[in-house]
C-alpha cells in the first residue's frame, strides 16, 4: 500500500481534490470528516470538550461558533484541544488503514499534516496550492469569514511557499478544474503503477513543474 498525504492550506481547494481522488476510486480518509464524526451529537468527543470548555456544546454536539472563539489565538487551550482530538482521529485513521490494507494507493486527507506528525503517517505528499489571491477570496466568501479570523488560522498554517518546497507533489488549483483533474489523475496512475520514487522523477520532469515560488 502506498500512502498519499493530501494537504493544503485553508481555501485552497484541497476537498475539492479529495473528491477527485475519490471518484477515481482511491480510498480518501478525511480527517476534518472524522472530526465532524466525534463533534456531531452522540459523538465520542462531545462530553470530553464540554467538560474541557464549558458552554461549547448543544443539541447539535459540539457548537463550533462557540468552541471557535474559546481557542482561537489561545495556544494553550488550542494545545489542550488537540490533545483529545488527535487520539481519537488517530484511531478512526488505523481503521481505516486496515479496512483498504490490499489497496495500491490510499489518501490521508489532513490539513495541518507538516504542522502536526503527519510526515510519520504518509509514504509521500501531495500538496495543493492556489494564488494567494485566490485564496482569499474563497475564504472571506464563506459565511462567518472575517479578515481577522482568516489572518488568525494563516499564523496557524505554514506559508504556502514552504509547504510546496517540502511537498513531493504540488496540485494547483488556481487553473482550470480539468487541468486540476488531469494532474490527479496522472498521479494516480503514476503511483498506482509505478510507486513512489519513480513519480518523483516523473513529476520533476513533468510539463507541470512543482512550484517553487
């Protein structure tokens, strides 16, 4: 089994390229899906962050719009959060891993992969990227978005321009879908049969040269 790390900071396009490999048939593991999992009511995170962050839950399980401002820019608390989460992902992550242990190629959808331990879980990585332009622009269109706010998770994230130094892979999404497409499916079917090392080569000799700038 192969397995492909799928990153990107936030508004670049990365679900969407899940979604791409997916219907291409390769098992994705979505991390932030698993999260949703253990916030929604019933899940197995919902007590845990009550009794961490009193006020955060509902009838809804975890109420993210209050959780949000409880951490957000607190790295303790931030460090505390994460410290229930990680476990839990982790184990919904090995379940997964046993479930497709005869597939060629499987996906781990993480967004904060070379931020966390992520680069120990993955044989190689695939990061994707946009303009930052374009990147704002998703961002601050989404309902709840503030200049601010999109500042704040930036300081969280490594720059763009380190993740794509450090990535094996780039997937721009700042292009036309198809062309976003064609190069998924050329990696798929680049890995799929030849492997890793051997689609290194072939990406630093692609017409689609990784960024570096």
């Amino acid at each position: 089994m192969i397995v492909l790390g799928l990153t990107g900071s936030i508004g670049m396009g990365k679900s969407t390229v899940s979604a791409m490999f997916r219907r291409l048939g390769v098992p994705v593991f979505d991390a932030d899906a698993a999260v949703h999992q253990l916030y929604a009511p019933g899940g197995a995170m919902v007590a845990a962050v009550e009794a961490l962050f009193p006020g955060s839950t509902g009838p809804g399980g975890v109420d993210r719009a209050r959780l949000g401002p409880m951490v957000l820019g607190d790295r303790l608390r931030l460090k505390a959060l994460e410290g229930l989460l990680h476990p839990a992902v982790g184990r919904m992550r090995e379940r997964f891993l046993s479930r497709y242990r005869r597939r060629r190629l499987v996906v781990l959808d993480i967004p904060l992969l070379f931020e966390g331990r992520g680069r120990t879980q993955v044989d190689a990585i695939a990061v994707v990227s946009a303009p930052a332009w374009k990147q704002r622009g998703r961002v601050l269109a989404r309902a709840g978005m503030t200049p601010g706010k999109f500042a704040q998770i930036l300081r969280r994230q490594m720059p763009d321009r380190e993740k794509r130094r450090r990535a094996d892979f780039v997937i721009d999404t700042g292009v036309a879908r198809e062309a976003t497409a064609r190069r998924v499916r050329h990696l798929v079917a680049c890995l799929s049969a030849h492997g890793v090392r051997y689609c290194r080569r072939c990406a630093r000799s692609s017409s689609i040269p990784k960024p570096r700038g």
